[in-house]
C-alpha cells in the first residue's frame, strides 16, 4: 500500500490504497519482500490471490515484465489501456474525416426528465456533421477481446448502454451505433447488429493495432474517407495514419 500511494497519482486508486493501509494497520511491513514472495506457496483454494500477488511482486521488485531474465529490475509503469485505446481511436478519426467533429465523453442528454439531479449518458466518442452538427455515429471503445464470435461474445452490457445511446442521441431511431474492438484473428471484418422494434444500427468495428498504418474497418456502405494528404489507404479502410 505504501508503494502504491507513492506511485498512483489516479484518486481512486490513493482512495483504495489508503482503505487497504487502514484494514491491514496490524500486519507489519514487510523488510525482505523478495524472501516472502519465494515463501509463497498456494494450497488449495488460494488460488485466487495469484493475480494480485504477480501484481505486487511487479511493483514491490521493481520487476520488467518483458525481461529476459539477466537484469529485468526495472521501475514498473503501467498505463490505463482502455483510456489511451479511446484516446488513439478519437485521434484516428479527427485525422481521417476532417468533415467530421469527434467529442469525447460526450455528456449532453440525461436518462431523467426534470430539473432535478440527472444521470447523463457519456458515450466515448460521438461524430457529429461539422457543418449542421447532426449526430452521425455514437461509438464506444472496448479495450478487450470479445470472449466469443460474432455478437455472442459481446457483454449484454454494452449492448444495453448502446441501445440508450441510440435512443437519445437519435429522434428518429435510425442512426449508427458502434463498439470498437482491437482487431484479431477472428474478428477482422465489421458485424452487423440489429436492434428489435427499432430501426437503429449497431456495428462490431475491428480496429487495427499492429499494423504499419493504423486502420479502423467501416461499413461499405459509409462515406469514403478522405485521408490527409501522402497518407496511402485501402479504399476499405476507414483511412491510415502514421
């Protein structure tokens, strides 16, 4: 916990750390934690406490995890994935559709009628028409691998907040929805999603992370975009950046 409040600068996590000093004030700190981890043995049961004790033993020994096993003391520096998976995403999209304005965490309708305290929806990214400032697509970024094909291995979650993001974002219920995933092997290619007893469209969005030209893969039937000047692209392709 010491090491934790010394190093986050997230207030969730200080808030938790310091929780966790409070209800472990009894146990003393540990003077030799390399010693105690090499003591650690999981009998049955236990196993749960894997994760969370590779975790502290990464920030406790100072540990690289891409070490090749001579030297891998190294400071530990761990990045909130899913913000910067949103944050490269928004930043594709403002590059590759200049006709286009990109908000982030946009918060403009609530899910309460009144004057009274709301609960405003925060979608990722919304693209609205840079000219009449009509809403185009509503995205949100999923920083995970969908545990199954196709909608099968998406959270009825996510498909529950997309419906409400549909439903206020668009009067007429017919506008496009999507949940960007990193592309894999298994998912390379855009899925179609229809709603019940509405006209709105969701779409399973793959976008590319390991290639040269980073790319996200649209509809075919979305407007072509138009890529900054000597940036090649697949006419497929939703654009390329650097």
């Amino acid at each position: 916990m010491l090491q934790a409040l010394q190093r986050t600068r997230h207030p969730g996590h200080q808030r938790l750390a310091r929780e966790l000093r409070f209800a472990l004030a009894d146990i003393p700190p540990s003077t030799r934690p390399g010693d105690d981890f090499a003591r650690v043995r999981f009998e049955r049961g236990m196993g749960y406490y894997r994760e969370a004790l590779a975790w502290a033993q990464l920030l406790l020994a100072e540990t690289n995890p891409l070490g090749d096993g001579r030297d891998d003391r190294l400071p530990a520096l761990l990045f909130p994935m899913e913000a910067l998976f949103e944050a490269y995403v928004a930043q594709h999209l403002t590059r590759t559709f200049p006709h286009l304005r990109v908000h982030t965490q946009h918060r403009k309708h609530g899910l309460l009628a009144g004057d009274g305290p709301n609960r405003f929806l925060r979608p990722d990214l919304v693209l609205s028409d840079a000219a009449d400032g009509s809403t185009q697509w509503v995205l949100d970024c999923k920083w995970k691998v969908p545990e199954g094909q196709g909608i099968s291995g998406v959270a009825s979650s996510d498909l529950y907040q997309l419906l409400a993001y549909g439903i206020n974002y668009y009067d007429d219920r017919t506008g496009k929805l999507a949940l960007v995933y990193p592309q894999t092997a298994l998912f390379s290619q855009p899925l179609p999603v229809q709603f019940r007893n509405t006209q709105l469209q969701l779409w399973l969005l793959p976008f590319d992370c390991d290639a040269e030209e980073c790319r996200l893969l649209l509809p075919d039937d979305y407007p072509p975009a138009q890529p900054p000047s000597g940036i090649k692209t697949d006419l497929r392709y939703a654009g390329a950046v650097d």
